[in-house]
C-alpha cells in the first residue's frame, strides 16, 4: 500500500455573509463551486477547507445559521465531510454591540501581557466572550464537536487523519477584543500564553495548519513578535484573511504564511479563493490564488510554490534502512546511505577528469533518453523519509520499494555495459558498507557534528568559546586535551577518542596540516581517510606526496597509493 504523499485544501476568507447581500454572494458560492466540481471530478478535490474568519457581517445568529447552508452545499459539491472543515473568527464574526463599554476599558488597562492572562479568570470576561457565543455555537453545531475551543473559549484546537497523516489545526482568536474598524490595528491581542500549550501539542502531528484572522502587525506591540515567533515556529501553514488582498510569503522560520483574497468584499464585485497543495516526496507547497473576473467571467490563477521544512530523523541511519531493504535490493548500501543523507561521503571521480560527482549524477548522464531518471525516486523516496521520521521506516520503503528498484536495476544495466562504471559502483557499495557498520545507531547531534567541523578546521579559539551542557562530556574533554599542550584540536580529538571524522573532514584535516608544516598529524588523518574511504582518497594523492616529502618517508606515499583503490 502506498503511503500518503499529498495534501489538498480550499481556503475562504472574509464572505461577509448577510441576508440582504445574500443574491450576489449566493452567486459567488455558486461559481465557486461549479470551479471546485472541475477539481473533484479529476481527482483533485480538496481533503480539508478552511475559513480564516469574517463568515458573517454582524456576528449575529441569523447570519450564522445562512452561511451554514452555503457552506453544506460546497462540502457536497467537494465531497468533504463536516468534521473536516475548520473555522477561526475574524472582526465581523464578533457582535461589537456587545459590551462596547467593557471593550474600550480593556483596550486601556491591557498594557502588558499579564494583563490579558489575568482577565480570563473575571466575570467581566465572561460578558467580553459573549460577543462570539453566536460564533461558537455556530463552529460546534456545524462540525458536531463541543470540545475543541480552550476552557476559556477563546481558541480551539482539532487533529484529523488523512491516509496516513496526522493533520494538526490550531484555530487563533485574534477578534475578541475588536471593535471593527482602523482603530483595531495595534490593539488586538490573542493573550499569548493561552497559546503556548496548544503549540507544543501541534508540533507533535504531521502537517501543521494555523488560522488566524489578522496579520500579526494588528496585535499589540507587546504581542506581535511573539505571537509571530511562537505561530511559525509551531505551524507549517498559517491561513490568514482580513485584508481582503492574496499573499504568500515563506518565512525564515519555516512556516508560509498564506492571505486569501475574500470571498465577497463588496466592492470589486470578484470573487477570490485560495487552493493549496503540499507534496510529502518533495516538501513542496504550492498556492493557487483563485480569482474570478466580473467583467470577462473568467477565473485568473496566481501560483506559488514554497518549500515546507523538515529536520532529518537522526534515527534513521544507514544501518537502520540497510537492514530494511539489504535482501530486496543488489546494491543496498548504498542505497540505505543516501536515503539517510550520506550521498556527499560517497562521492567518486567521474571519469576522464578530477571532478567528483555522486553515481546518481553519473548515471543520470547515461540514461539522459528516459523519461524518469531513475536516482530522482531515491531522492523522493529520502524526502518521503525525512517527512514521515523513523516511526513509519517500516511503512515507508515496503510502499516505495518499486522506485528503489528502478534505480538498483539502472545500476546493475549500466554496470553490465560499462566496465568503468561498474568499477566505480562496486567500489562505491563497499564504501557505503563501511559507512552502514559505522553508523549503526543514532547519528550524533547537531552539537557533536559542528563540534567536529571547529575540530577539522583547526579552531581553537571558537572551540574554547563554545559554552557547555549538561550533557557535552565530548566538548568539556576536547577543552581539557588542548589546555594540555595538544599541538592540534585534531590532536587533542585522537587523545580523548572522539568519534570518527568523515572523509571532508578528513580531507580538511590532512590538506591543512600538511601546508601548516604538522605533517605527523596530516599523515594520520591521511591513512584514517585512505584506509575508510578508499576511492574518495585517490584526491588526496598531492596531500600524500607532500607529507612524504616533509617527513622525509616515501614509504608513507608508497602506502597511501596501494592502500586507495586505483582503476
């Protein structure tokens, strides 16, 4: 069974639904849906909906209970369930006759973030949310579940599978305290630490969405940065509305931020959605900004696509995915070695020139005819990995085994006709063996990792700087070895038998202390290199008859030369 490798949503915002506007925006949801219906009927239908705010104009019940029936028949018409459609509230969804005294005085007296935190346990806040009972009443109805908003009923938070996905929705309630007009921006606040929790436990599921009515520039100063921060940081995609005007950007955090253009705005008379798209295999997410033309009657799309970001799980190592798939597959581990991110250590000199290329690269020269190159499904097959973790490691290469296939019988063809190339993937697999038995459990940390990069660079100063945990033993000891005399930090690093380097830091090593004149050293970190990485070594042959030369030992490049592989 194949795994889950899409993820499709219709996003609505700012409809502004009202009874007596209802025969042009019955007539924008009409021509939405007969858009949608195109999409459903090829397959390609929405899995969620969202509406980011502003369903109705006045917050009122009778306008809740209409926007209730339009929004039925565009679930019909997308074949989309209730339950898996999701709300957030935007100003209009807020009854601002309610309280309006109570309104300005909290506007004056919540002046730091404490304040807001404070309030939810008054009386008086128990008449401010009554602004959105009809709001409330009206998400609970319509999804069929009483138990999603916080105990204070501000926010609301849901999870839902689809396939093989946890689907994680974080609803933000930036309208409580607005009033409807200009004099919103800068004074809104959705009381940040009731959003902390919730975060956390959204960064636990799969895809991660945020709905939020307001840009963050509309929160309170005090607010805003950390409730940019702490959004991005929990969600891959946040859905906003109320400016009525399409934007995606990406942000340095990882997250996209995605404003639809509203549904009915009463003014330019078109109608705007938004449909997005994320790929599993590629960490893609593409925007479609939807927007139908009054005067032509044509719809016009606007398309963006946005990487998503993922952190690689440090659990699935080469022996791990190795142990997966070694009896399926002819040349195994190399195989396990790029799909847990080890391609730039299997590295092999193309031939005819000293330029080194990964097999994948190579191979893609040779079969440039096909449709498909074959090492682009391990590469989608890595991304897939990094996506789902080690979790679904045994659900993951059982689904995509057919595409390691492809690139394992692209392999041994090429081999077949091309005795060079054939050298070169037999001495590539033993290499990839090597780098299975050496990383059999989990990788080490990014700490460990750029304490070895300070180490092959020769770093000293930025090694003594680096401030230590609890649990850095490797990076206190490596403190101590070169505050007693070590000549090196590579030194120092052999003394307190740190773990071993890779062959670029190897290289680093061998080719810095060799021009530095510490050619004793260079000569060890030459033979750890020829001796684990035998063919990406053959670069080094300079470095080699260099220290030989220093050391006054040509036995040393005699050494090196039999100890690498040579064609």
């Amino acid at each position: 069974m194949r795994m889950t490798k899409q993820l499709r949503w219709l996003h609505l915002s700012d409809i502004h639904f009202r009874d007596k506007w209802k025969l042009d925006q019955n007539d924008a949801f009409a021509r939405i849906r007969s858009d949608l219906a195109k999409r459903t009927a090829d397959g390609s239908g929405p899995d969620l909906i969202f509406v980011s705010g502003d369903l109705v104009f006045s917050g009122r019940r009778e306008d809740f209970t209409a926007i209730a029936d339009r929004l039925d028949e565009l679930c019909s018409s997308c074949e989309v369930l209730r339950e898996r459609v999701f709300f957030c509230p935007g100003n209009h969804d807020s009854d601002i006759g309610v309280v309006p005294v109570l309104l300005q005085g909290c506007w004056a007296s919540f002046t730091n973030i404490a304040a807001f935190q404070s309030f939810l346990h008054t009386p008086e806040f128990q008449e401010l949310k009554g602004r959105q009972t009809a709001y409330r009443e009206f998400v609970q109805a319509f999804r069929g579940n009483t138990t999603e908003f916080d105990r204070y009923d501000l926010h609301s938070e849901a999870q839902i599978a689809i396939g093989d996905v946890m689907v994680g929705v974080l609803s933000v309630n930036s309208s409580l305290l607005t009033q409807g007009g200009p004099d919103d921006q800068g004074r809104l606040q959705v009381c940040i630490r009731s959003l902390e929790e919730p975060c956390k436990r959204l960064q636990k599921c799969d895809v991660r969405f945020v709905l939020i009515h307001h840009p963050f520039e509309w929160l309170v100063p005090f607010e805003s940065d950390r409730a940019e921060e702490i959004i991005f940081d929990s969600g891959d995609v946040i859905l906003r509305g109320h400016v009525h005007q399409r934007k995606v950007i990406g942000s340095l955090r990882g997250g996209i931020a995605s404003t639809a253009g509203a549904v009915w705005d009463g003014t330019a008379g078109d109608y705007e959605y938004s449909f997005g798209l994320i790929e599993f295999d590629s960490l893609t997410c593409k925007i479609e900004s939807v927007r139908y033309m009054q005067k032509t009657g044509d719809w016009m799309v606007n398309v963006k696509a946005v990487s998503i970001t993922r952190n690689r799980d440090e659990r699935c190592t080469p022996a791990s995915i190795w142990e997966e798939i070694r009896t399926q597959l002819r040349y195994p581990a190399q195989i396990a070695a790029v799909l847990s991110g080890f391609t730039s250590e299997l590295m092999v000199q193309s031939a005819g020139g000293p330029t080194y290329l990964s097999t994948e690269r190579i191979l893609a020269e040779h079969v440039r005819s096909r449709a498909e190159v074959p090492a682009l499904g391990v590469i989608r097959v890595s991304t897939l990995l990094m996506f789902y973790g080690h979790s679904r490691l045994g659900s993951v290469l059982p689904s995509e085994i057919e595409m390691l296939h492809a690139y394992d019988r692209a392999l041994e063809f090429e081999s077949q006709r091309d005795a060079g190339f054939a050298a070169m993937v037999s001495s590539r697999e033993q290499s990839a063996a090597q780098i299975v038995r050496l990383h059999s459990e989990p990788a080490d940390s990014w700490s460990d990792r750029f304490i070895r990069r300070l180490v092959s660079q020769g770093d000293n100063e930025a090694i003594l700087r680096l401030p230590e945990q609890p649990e850095s033993a490797i990076l206190h000891a490596l403190k101590i070895a070169l505050a007693d005399g070590s000549r090196d930090p590579y030194e120092a690093w052999l003394r307190i038998g740190g773990t071993s380097l890779d062959f670029m830091e190897l290289s680093t090593v061998a080719t810095r202390l060799a021009a530095r004149g510490t050619a004793d050293l260079a000569a060890k970190a030459l033979a750890d290199a020829a001796g684990r990485f035998p063919i990406e070594a053959q670069r080094l042959g300079e470095v080699a008859r260099v220290i030989a030369i220093e050391l006054g030992d040509p036995s040393i490049y005699e050494a090196f030369r039999k100890s690498t592989v040579t064609k």
